[in-house]
C-alpha cells in the first residue's frame, strides 16, 4: 500500500504532481498563465528535499526577479518549515552570476571584490574608450556602443567571437577593437557590467574544465522559472552547468515571452527538448487564478498571434465580472475614473494590495499617482522609482527649485555639472568654501567666485554663463507661463539635449517623463504651487509596507496576480505602442499583444481596461484611436461601460452607453465635449488643452457638427 502522499503534494492535479515527482531526468513545463508552473518549482524543491534525494544546498533554483525569488524563498520556507540546513542557492542569473564569479574572480583576472558598474558608470567609460580611439563621440554616442556590447554579451559572444559584419557597423568598423578595450578597461578598473557576470561564468568554465566539473557536481538539482525569457548567454550557461547530473526542470509560457527586446529567445524552448532529448513534458492546462471571463479575454486576445506553440487553458471558476472596457475623456479623467473605481472597492473591504494598475510605459504613472496622492490612496511603485523620483525628473526638477529658490543648494549641486559642462570637484569646493566664509547660498557664491582669480579662466566663464542663465530663467517667470519658461530651461540649459543625443529606448523613456514633467505643471497657477505640490508628493507615501495599490509597468507584473488589476492606456501607439511597432514590425506587434495577454492574466477577479480618447503625444493633444487589442477581445466576456460618443459612430460594437466603472454623468456631455474638441483639433494652441482636460462637463462650447484632424479616425 502505497503511503498517502505528504502535505505540500496534496491539492495538486496529476500532471502537477507529475512534474514535481519526476526528480530525475530534465523536466520541461510549457503551460499558461496561472497553471500553477511557480508553484510547481517551488513545491519541487520542497518535494526534493522532504524525500531526502537533495540538501537545500544542492539545489539551485533561478527565478526573473529578486523580487520572485523572495517569494520563492518564503513559500519554500512554509512548505518544509524551518530546515535548519539553509535554503537552495535561489536567485536571478545575475545573483547568481555574481556569487560564483566572486569566488573564482582571479581565474578571470579580478580580484573578488570586483564592482558591479551600473548604466552611467558603463556609458562614462565607453565615452572614454571611444574618445580614445579618435572617434567622433557625437557621431557614434555611447549609448549606440553600450546597447551592441549589451547584444553580443546576450548572445555570449566575448569580442574575438563577435561577427565581423557586425563588429564592423559601429565607429566606422570599429566596434570589434571598441568592444575589446571596453574590456580591458573593465578588467584594469577590477570591474564588470551586467552582461559579463554571465558571459565570465562560461569563460570561466570553459577555461577550467575542473572547476566546471565541481558545480556540475553541486548542484544536482537546477530549476528555472519564466524560461521563455532567457536569453542565449543564459541558456548557455544553464546547458553547461546542467550537462553533469542532467536534472534540470524549466517552467515557462511561449505567449508570456516579453523580453525579445532584450535578447531574450523563445527558441530556447524548442532547443531544451533537443538538447536534453528525453525530457519529460508536462503540460498543465487547468488556470487556477482567473475567473472564467478573464481567461476568455485572455485566450481569445492572445489567439491572434501567429508564432505560437500553441496550448490550452482552462479553468473551473465561475464566470465572474466580465473585463471591462472603458473610454475615459482624457487620461486625467481616465486616472480619476480608475482611483474612484479603486475607492469603490476600498469602501466594499477590497484590500488594497489586492489591486494593481498596469501601465505601458512608466511615464503614464505621473497622472495616477497625482491622483492617488491627492486622494490619499496609499500606494506603491514596484520595480522602479515613483514618478517625481525619477533621474532625469529629479534632474528637472532640480534647475525649477533653483530658479525659484536661488538658494535651494540640495538642488544647485545636483545639476551644477549636469549635463557636463566641464565644472569638477574642485569648483564646487571653492563653491562651497566660499559659500561658508560669505554665508550665501552657493549661486551667490558662484557669482562672487568668478569676479576672482581663483578659478581656471575656462571654469570662471562657464559658471558666469550658469549664473545668469539661472537669472534671465527667473526673469522670464514674471511675464511668462510657468510651463513655456520650464521648456526653456530644460532646452537652454542643454539637458533635453543630454537626452536627445543618446538615441536609445532608455533615453526616449525619459524625454518622455521630461514632457510629462513639463505637462504636469500645467494644473497649477505658478511655479511655486507646482514646486509645493511636488514636495507633498514627495513626502507622502514614504512608509513602505501597510495596504496599499501596486503600480507598476506590465513588464515588472510577470509572474504576479491581484485579485483586481487596472489596465489603463489601451490605445493605438501607446499600446500596442509605436516603437514596438516601428523596430520589429509584426514580431514587436506579436510581442505586445504577449504584453497584453501578461496584463490580464495577472487578474484573479477584475480586469478592468480603459482608453482615452485624448492624449497629449509628444507635447501635442489629439485624439487617439483605441487599441486594437481591444476589439481582439471576445464579446461575451467584455462589458463596455461608457463609449465616447464619437467612437459609438463607427463600426465598432462599442456603442452601449453606461457610467463609467460605476459613477455617472449623462451621455450628451459627452457628445458634445467630443464634438467641440474636434472643431478645435487644427487650433490647439496652449491653454485650450487645459480647458479640455478639466473635463466635458465643464465645456460650454457649441455642437461643431463636423469633425477634423484626427478626431475623424474615430469615424473611419
Ligand atoms: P504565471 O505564468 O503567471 O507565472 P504560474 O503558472 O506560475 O503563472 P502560479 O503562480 O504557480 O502559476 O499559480 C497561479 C495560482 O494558482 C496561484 O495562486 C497558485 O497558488 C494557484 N494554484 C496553482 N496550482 C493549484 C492547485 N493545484 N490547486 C489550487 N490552486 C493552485
Ligand atoms: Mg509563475
């Protein structure tokens, strides 16, 4: 008689339990959203080490986030208690890179307290490399260098093994010698990127078969969450380390896949079954987290991708809420509808850090968390500074203090040198001397300083120029709007430029934050009561911890689930967004809709989507087409609650009216904003846009029956 089978097995089904009892020998899951993948990882180690076949210490288990891997280490800890022999090496491939990295560091000629350099550090330093070799770094910015090294590092090319076509379409072929430097720098400053706690790994191994035979030794168990997701210098890795014992299991989802951008190959999944021939495939098909109209939306969205390896899903749970969809007036309206939703749900008992709000992109949080500070909603930003902590928010921010306040010193230090202007360390000392000898603020100073000798001519002449740039911007504030003059100071004082240089995704991003940063002033009457806002902001929400709605990108959801999830901004360019779009055509069209598919399948109950009808898109209004994700939804299991009334016009099925997510104004407001917007599309100079945004009750123009400009692709 076979003994009952111990508590962590009971409550799965039989292929769960299939893939957690089938210890040995490399195991693949390939399974949807909700299947319980996660839990099956996480109950495998348990099963491993209750049975004895394994010590937590010769387990290894790779998880995407440090975040997941937290999650893991509790859920483990629950699962077998307090083991009292440790826990599994348990991290992402970088942790885990980094630690084994460290102990053989003068294998690969550092020493083991190597530094890890971030973004800035990586770029300072290929700005050298590339000055170095007489290139023009105007022509050839880092950034473009930084992102091909990044690429070859992914694919686990070390700078002899990059192709020489591709080496050669930087710096006027020089990208392989460039890459090669880069290195040399790296290992002369005893310091690595990203990339290379990897690709030094497979070095590392590859030079010392021995050593590689000791952690193939190891760890006798090595398991994998999100496996879609790695990119090829990670599977390489992971192939070698697993070659000794061979009992590897991978968990992944080929329609969760959402890092191409960054390397990552969903072949992988293909190459496990063939690399490791015999794996056992398990594949789960029952959901055990999302209502049924949910996973309906979800399937039927994610059906319209063509590269699919194809699955079913299916679950038990009752229908449920059906998704849905709703069309706000602008996305200042589409953030109050979704804080009201989210107080509705406060007020019925709905805990708050059961609810989150899944943006595209991190520039459309500034509107929601505006909203959420005014409301006083505890929040949280996962995965990434809130919006006013931002960089190159911080960065604006920083020169609108200092021109409000010449005495703000905090903020004069941040930007004195930023962007570059060729002011060091030694003249912000002299600043600062001065500054305490004169007690004046240091822009005072810096103006005493260069009526001295005490500075370089080229130095004095800089600062003079800072000083009454800061000047001439607190001129402008008396008889100009407080938004056209931060437009000045951001293009006067070089940073947008700073930005603009570095033609990257990254750098994009935050152009993006900047105009948002400026738009954002818009809601106050002056500089100073945006400032003061600012500071509330800033303070609120500090405690972390408590109850609070999680907010974050869709890529930093993966792998999570809320009772309730927000799915703001589903509009054409926004999502599926434009860049996506313009680099990788179809495929990028492919990758957002995976995005999309991620974003509902992290709701339990609700998903709740919406759109704005307008959208200021690089600093101008205009109306916006919703996505096309929407309409790949499935009827039955949407409710639309409230269709702008320009939209109910064309084909689509949108045309029942109803409030919007519960609260409610009447129809022809509606009708009537969309309309007299439209007549003012050619004509929206600054300031009207304001007047629309306070919303479409508040609009006394007349009915303008036609509509123009952009408006009319709501009618096509
Ligand atoms: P994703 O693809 O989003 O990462 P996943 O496949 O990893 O999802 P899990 O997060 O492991 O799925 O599980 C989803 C939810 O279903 C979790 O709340 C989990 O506890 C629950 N679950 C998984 N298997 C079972 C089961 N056999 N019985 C009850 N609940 C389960
Ligand atoms: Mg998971």
């Amino acid at each position: 008689v076979a003994p009952p089978p111990a508590a962590y097995l009971e409550g799965l089904n039989p292929e769960q339990r299939r893939a957690v009892e089938a210890t040995d020998g490399p195991v693949l899951v390939l399974a949807g959203a909700g299947t319980g993948k996660t839990r099956v990882l996480t109950t495998r180690i348990a099963h491993l080490i209750a049975t004895g076949r394994a010590r937590p210490f010769d387990i290894l288990a790779v998880t995407f986030t440090n975040k997941a891997a937290r999650e893991m280490k509790e859920r483990i800890g629950a699962l077998i208690g307090p083991a009292g022999e440790g826990m599994p090496w348990l991290g992402t491939f970088h942790a885990i890179g980094t630690k084994i990295l460290r102990r053989h560091a003068e294998l690969v000629g550092l020493r083991s307290d190597f530094t890890i350099l971030g973004t800035d550090d990586q770029l300072r330093l290929l700005k050298q490399v590339i000055a170095a070799a007489d290139i023009d770094e105007k022509r050839w910015p880092a950034r473009g260098l930084a992102h091909a090294i990044d690429g070859w590092k992914n694919r686990g090319l070390a700078p002899e093994q990059v192709p020489a076509g591709e080496a050669a379409a930087f710096g006027f072929g020089k990208g392989g010698p460039l890459y090669a430097a880069y290195q040399d720098r790296l290992k002369s400053l005893n310091a690595v990127d990203f990339g290379d706690l990897l690709l030094l790994c497979l070095r590392l191994w590859r030079e010392n078969p021995d050593l590689l035979g000791s952690y193939q030794d190891r760890f006798r168990y090595i398991l994998v969450d999100e496996y879609q997701d790695t990119n090829v210098a990670q599977y390489l890795w992971l192939r070698l380390l697993a070659q000794g014992h061979r009992n590897v299991a991978c968990v992944g989802d080929d329609d969760q896949s959402i890092y191409g951008w960054r390397g990552a190959e969903v072949d992988n999944i293909l190459r496990f079954e063939h690399d490791f021939p015999g794996a056992v495939v398990v594949r789960l098909e029952r959901n055990y987290r999302s209502t049924g109209h949910i996973l309906a939306a979800a399937s039927t969205l994610i059906a319209h991708n063509e590269g699919r390896l194809g699955k079913t899903l299916r679950t038990e749970a009752v229908a449920g809420e059906p998704v849905t969809v709703t069309g706000a007036w602008d996305s200042e309206e589409e953030a109050r509808l979704l804080s009201e939703a989210i107080e509705g749900l406060q007020a019925k008992g709905h805990p708050l850090a059961e609810i989150a709000v899944l943006v595209r992109i991190s520039a459309q949080m500034r509107e929601v968390e505006d909203r959420f500070v005014q409301l006083g909603l505890p929040y949280r930003v996962v995965g990434g500074p809130r919006f006013y902590e931002r960089a190159e928010v911080r960065d604006a921010l920083a020169y609108l203090r200092v021109t409000a306040n010449p005495a703000d010193d905090l903020a004069f230090e941040r930007i004195f040198n930023t962007p570059k202007r060729g002011l060091g360390d030694a003249t912000l000392q002299a600043l600062h001397g001065l500054s305490r000898r004169a007690g004046v603020p240091l822009l005072q100073s810096a103006r005493m300083l260069v009526e001295t000798e005490e500075l370089k001519p080229r130095a004095r002449s800089t600062l003079r120029a800072l000083g009454q740039s800061f000047a001439r911007w607190a001129k402008l504030l008396e008889d100009q709007p407080h938004t056209e003059v931060a437009q000045t100071i951001l293009e006067e004082s070089g940073y947008t430029e700073m930005w603009q240089k570095e033609r990257t995704a990254d750098a994009a991003g935050r152009l993006e934050n900047l105009k948002e940063l400026v738009r954002s002033m818009e809601e106050f009457p002056d500089l100073g009561g945006f400032l003061e806002h600012i500071a509330l902001v800033m303070d609120a929400n500090d405690a972390e911890g408590g109850d609070r709605v999680s907010l974050m990108t869709l890529h930093a959801a993966k792998g999570l689930e809320f009772d309730t999830v927000f799915l703001p901004g589903w509009e054409h360019g926004l999502f599926p967004n434009q860049r996506a779009l313009d680099e990788s055509g179809r495929a990028g069209l492919e990758e957002e809709r995976r995005l999309a598919h991620v974003g509902l399948t992290r709701a339990r109950k609700r998903a709740k989507i919406s759109f704005a009808v307008n959208r200021r898109i690089h600093g101008m209004w205009s109306s916006t087409v919703p996505s096309r994700f929407i309409d790949e939804l499935p009827e039955a299991s949407v409710a639309v609650i409230e269709a702008p009334a320009g939209y109910a016009q064309g084909p689509s099925r949108f045309d029942r009216q109803a409030p919007p997510f519960g609260s409610s104004y009447a129809t022809p407001g509606w009708q009537r904003a969309q309309a007299a917007t439209a007549g003012q599309q050619d004509s929206y100079g600054r300031g009207a846009p304001a007047a629309a945004r306070r919303g479409p009750r508040q609009i006394d123009g007349t009915l303008v029956a036609k509509s123009t400009g952009a408006a009319a692709a709501f009618e096509a």
